[in-house]
C-alpha cells in the first residue's frame, strides 16, 4: 500500500518511513511542500501523511490545492499545531485525520489504519434518486441533466445521504463520515456545509431532496412541499 510523507525535519521523516516500511507500508517521501507536490501530481497514494510547517509550499496550501482539483486522497496531517482553530481548520480543508506532535507511534498507526478502513470501498460506480444522477468514479453530480458544482466534501456528504436516502442523518455521523470529528467542538461546520449543499442542489429547483429534521439532523428525501406535523422541517 503505497503511502506518501511529507515532512522536512530529517529526523522524523526517517522514522516514520522506517516504522511505516516496516508495517507493510510502500514508503515514498518528500522534504517540503514543493517536492510533495510534485510527488502527489505525478503518483498515486492510498494515503498522504502531511506535516502543516513546511517550507516552499505549506500544508494548508497542498491540501486545499489537491481538493479543489477533485483529488480525495486520503490525508492525515502530522503537526505540532495544536490548537482547536488549527484542528478545525485542517479538517474544514478536507483532510481525514489530525494528529499533534510529539505523539506516539502506534497512534499514528492507528490512525492511518482508521483512515483507511473509512475510505469507502467501491459499491456502486452511479446512483441516482429523483432527478439526481451521481457518477461515484468520475465525482460529478447532476440535476436535471444540469452538472452541480460541488466542493469535494460537498460531493462526499451528497453521496452519504443518497446511499442513505430516507434514513434521518445526525450532525454527529455526517461531522464523522464528513470531516472525522471525533472531538468536541462548538463548530457549525455541519450545518453551514448542508446549507451551502442545498443552495446548489435545491435551491434552483421546485423539488426539494435535503430536509432538516429539527433536532435530530437532515434527511434526503424528494418532496415538493412540507407534509405532515411531523415532517421534516426545512431550514428559513
């Protein structure tokens, strides 16, 4: 399993390589964010281990370049940025995990190895409900034959609620399905990201699919109006 690090203290980087290799890990490194760059351009990984400080190119920087071109990667950042702004942060860009210096080896591996079990395996390649149509393989979502612009946690969480269609979805299983918050936090990153989602995938049309369910979480489910008392009740 081909697993790229990117990290510039040379110390570090030949540890983790070293431990990594030798818990079955293909090892490929690089020593600041321009080589890492280069390497995530022209290769494939299963994971990317990927320190924030880097010189040349930082971490924030890689991360949000590689989501915004539609790479989904696996990631898990390896810093000794340590606050909650930096943690969300991090994870508001799009990476899996985010473990904070010093730490311990085997977490590390554990966490890569919780990374990797969540990476959703290969069901179906297309999924559609209503008028929507996903093309899982090709991460291009449509409406009515009109293509949506989606970010790539836009297009993950779309695919969460389509393959749970009807199903009430709490913040808590889309915050750890979406961004693997796992740790409190008074974000409203959820509920912001549903709000952008509907803008793009409701709001343009008179069948609505993603409703609020006051107090439990969102719901998708085709409906052109709002039911009965205890329907699902959309967001003002």
């Amino acid at each position: 399993m081909a697993l790229l690090l990117v990290e510039d203290e040379p110390k570090t980087l030949a540890y983790l390589s070293q431990g990594l290799s030798e818990n079955g890990f293909i090892v490929e490194t690089a020593q600041n964010g321009a080589q890492g760059r280069l390497a995530i351009q022209a290769n494939q990984y299963e994971l990317i281990v990927l320190d924030v400080m880097l010189p040349e190119y930082d971490g924030w920087a890689l991360l949000r370049e590689m989501r915004s071109a539609g790479d989904n990667t696996p990631l898990l950042f390896l810093t000794a940025r340590d606050s909650v702004q930096d943690r969300v942060k991090g994870l508001e860009l799009g990476a899996d995990d985010y473990l904070v210096k010093p730490f311990a080896f085997s977490e590390l591996l554990a966490r890569i190895r919780s990374v990797l079990r969540r990476t959703p395996p290969r069901q179906s390649d297309r999924l559609r409900i209503a008028d929507l149509e996903i093309d899982v393989a090709r991460a291009t979502a449509l409406r009515a034959g009109r293509r949506l612009d989606l970010t790539s946690k836009q297009f993950l969480m779309l695919c969460l609620f389509v393959r749970h269609a009807g199903e009430v979805l709490s913040r808590k299983f889309l915050a750890e399905q979406v961004w693997d918050i796992h740790f409190e936090t008074e974000t409203n990153i959820v509920d912001v990201a549903i709000r952008r989602l509907r803008a793009k995938l409701d709001a343009p049309f008179a069948v609505k699919l993603i409703h609020s369910v006051r107090g439990v979480g969102y719901v998708l489910q085709p409906r052109a109006d709002a039911g009965e008392a205890n329907r699902p009740e959309d967001d003002a």
